[in-house]
C-alpha cells in the first residue's frame, strides 16, 4: 500500500506506533463510488453558497433508517444545553444504576457518583459533521455497533453546532456529557472518549479540558477520521486533497472561514478553541487513531499521531487503505469497517 506522506519532525523509534491495513474489498469499492457521485456533489454545491438556510437539521430527522443493531437499549438523557442519548448494544454491559430511569437522566450534574453505580467503562462519543449537521439518529447505528464491540453503554451528545454556536459551546456540551457519566457511576478514568470527523476534533478538545479543569484524565481517546487543524493549509497541500472520495478541496477552506465567523459572534465566554494538534498534549490518555489512506483528513490524523507521540503519549494510528471518511459507519455492509470496529473494541477492552 502506498500512501503519500508529509514531511514532519521524525519519531523516537519506540514510539512510532503506525499499523497498515491493506486491501479493499468490492463492497469497499463500492461505498467509495457512491459516495463521490452523491455526497461529494452536494458538499460542492454547498461550499458556493454556504450561508444559504441549507436544512442541516433536516439531516438528522432523515436518518431515521439508520436503526442500531438489533437488541439494543436506548434512553433519552437531557443534559443542560442539549440532548443525549444513552445507548447499549446486547453484549454489553448495562448502564450503571440510576442511569436509566427518566429523573436521574435529568440529575447528578454536580459529579457525585450515582448510589449503587457499577464501576465499569462507559464510553462518551461525540458525532461528526463538519460541526454543522449530523446528531443522535445519523450516528445511532455506528454507536451502537461500538457498544458492541466495546462491551460498553455509550452516551452519545448531541452538542450544539455552527452557525449558531461556537465550537466552544460543543465543547462544553461534551464535558457536560463526561460529568454525567461521572454523576451516574462512572469515574473520569473509565470514560473512553469516541467520535469521528469533527467529533475526532471535540474527543480530543473535551479529553484536554477535562484535564485541564481538575475533572481528570480519561481512560482513552477514539478518533475515527478526525479533524485535528482547523488550519486548512496541511490538507491542501497534500495529495490527498485531490483523491478524497467525499470533501472537494473547496469545503475545507469555506469550512475554517465559517469556523472562524462562528468564533467572532461567539458571545461572552466563548473564546476561541485551539485545534488540538496545537495543544500542549503531555497529560492526554492513550489515543486510538482510525483513517482512510486517501480521505482528505489522512494529513490530521498523522499529525495527531505524531504531535500525541512527540509528548510521550501512547498513539496508534491505523491507515486504512482507500477507505472512505468514516467509513466505519457502514459496518454490517463493508468488510473493513466490521474490522475497523473490532479494533475499536480490542483498543478499549485492553484499557481496562
């Protein structure tokens, strides 16, 4: 497999932790010409006209057949800036108590543990979209199938988006998820914090400011295709800025100028979130790292991998060969992403 790469600062060798998969199946192959003939299209068309009232929202309402594996369990969780969904597949292990009846959904912000609150792993996934679209029902099978594997619940936010809200106000969102799972049985030290794309950015942005604020360090961190430097220059000059099956090199400067705009309005408290590549990375827990060889964010991933592995944190970073962005959601149709999801499953079971 050949994969075009930046030039970055070398690593330690005992730290260089990069696994290659190759191969790329029919149903693979597939995936990545429907995509480019249908959402490619409409990301272009939206990257001429971006402050259009496109329905984003609508999204989210239209994904209703993206039902999660069958058997699982699911509860409504009201967080106090937005919605959340507490989701576990069959296989995993069940919520702590107090996680599932309707009046503790609504308490135990303060971070005290739930009575009788199982000590196990949880898992805070937070969804991609570019921070402007997707939510609960888009990602609900992709989390599921990550409850799963991982033997896990799952509390899945649905945060507050561009271009109404900062990226602050999603981090914010996150750390109200973490504080929950703290407040129902869940030490900070058993939550994995997961998502893909612009939720890879949010995993990384709420991990360090849970650290940063005293809340402590997680167990891990999960990043499936992530976004890591709102600076678009590095995945411009890439290659892979010309192969990406799914974002035209458009979208991703039209994306930092509306990441920009949304900073400026941002309101009192709001001030602006640095990309976690540029964090001071030292205190981060162990990061899992899942990308596509050819997908426009392949450049943010490395360098994330790297950036963590340079402050001595444990990374690994996973390169799939020609998968599509996040291609993990279309496990149960593509071969590599059933693989990709047992890998999840394997890196987080081995934190424990």
């Amino acid at each position: 497999m050949s994969i075009a790469r930046t030039e970055l600062l070398p690593l330690p060798a005992h730290s260089a932790t990069t696994r290659e998969f190759a191969g790329v199946s029919t149903q693979s192959r597939a995936l990545s010409f429907s995509v480019r003939r249908t959402v490619r299209p409409f990301i272009e068309a939206w990257s001429y006209a971006p402050t259009l009232p496109w329905p984003a929202s609508m999204i989210d309402h239209l994904a209703f057949p993206l039902v999660p594996v069958p058997g699982t369990h699911r509860r409504r969780v009201d967080l106090p800036t937005c919605p959340a969904e507490l989701l576990w597949a069959p296989g995993a292990a069940p919520p702590a108590q107090g996680c599932t009846d309707g009046t503790a959904a609504r308490a135990g912000m303060d971070g005290t543990a739930a009575r009788g609150g199982i000590r196990g792993t949880a898992v805070l996934y937070l969804h991609g979209g570019a921070f402007l679209c997707c939510g609960l029902t888009t990602h609900r099978h992709l989390v599921s199938r990550i409850s799963a594997a991982t033997g896990a619940p799952v509390l899945a936010v649905g945060y507050r988006m561009l271009p109404r809200h900062p990226i602050r106000r999603a981090v914010e969102d996150g750390l109200d998820g973490l504080r929950w799972l703290v407040a129902h049985g869940y030490p900070v030290e058993r939550v994995v914090i997961a998502g893909d794309s612009a939720g890879g950015f949010l995993t990384f942005a709420v991990a360090h400011e849970a650290v940063r604020l005293g809340i402590g360090r997680p167990a891990g961190t999960v990043a499936l295709s992530p976004l890591t430097d709102l600076d678009p220059r590095g995945k411009l000059d890439h290659p892979n800025s010309h192969r990406c099956a799914v974002f035209p090199r458009r979208a991703v400067a039209v994306l930092s100028t509306l990441v920009e705009r949304a900073e400026r309005l941002g309101g009192e408290g709001a001030e602006p979130v640095a990309s976690p590549v540029d964090l001071d990375l030292s205190e981060m827990p162990p990061a899992l790292i899942q990308t596509g060889s050819e997908e426009m964010t392949y450049v943010d991933a490395e360098l994330m991998a790297r950036r963590l592995q340079l402050a001595g944190v444990s990374a690994e970073l996973q390169v799939w060969e020609r998968q599509v962005h996040v291609f993990q959601a279309a496990a149960g149709v593509v071969p590599e992403s059933g693989r990709a999801i047992a890998e999840i499953g394997r890196f987080v079971r081995e934190l424990r």
